[in-house]
C-alpha cells in the first residue's frame, strides 16, 4: 500500500467533501455494504479512505486505491 500524496488526499476531499451522499458501486471486502447502497461520507482520512455511515448501518470505509468504487448522488436521487 502506498500512502497518497498531501495533495492527492487533499483532491479526494474536494471531490467527497463530509456530508455528501454516495452510491457503493463496487467494494471487495466480504463485509461491504450491497452494490447501491445509498451511504454518507463522514470525513475522508489522511490515507485518502472515505469514512462512511452506510444506510444499512454500516461504517465499512471506501478505500479508493484499493478498487473499491462509489458514484455521488444528488438528494434527489437517493432511493
């Protein structure tokens, strides 16, 4: 794993800024959320990880580097 740049981190939380809403396109962890879950990135940490509270009550983070995917969703898209 390689730790990202200062200004990579510092791009993720210009595009994932806290209290956007997120669908999980694609996460490979056994434990990850179902593939379009609607979730709500909390902060986004120096590593570059979004820190999620999932609506199915999970807090499973989004590591990028790592394939997992999302996709932002507008409030008046979220179902």
């Amino acid at each position: 794993m390689r730790f990202p740049t200062r200004e990579m981190v510092d791009r993720i939380r210009k595009e994932y800024p806290a209290g956007c809403k997120v669908r999980l396109v694609h996460m490979s962890d056994v434990q990850a959320p179902p593939v379009g879950t609607i979730g709500e990135v909390i902060a986004v940490d120096d590593c570059g990880d979004l820190v999620m509270r999932w609506s199915n009550g999970s807090g499973l983070n989004v590591v990028l580097d790592d394939g997992d995917a999302v996709e932002k969703v507008e409030d008046g898209d979220v179902r």
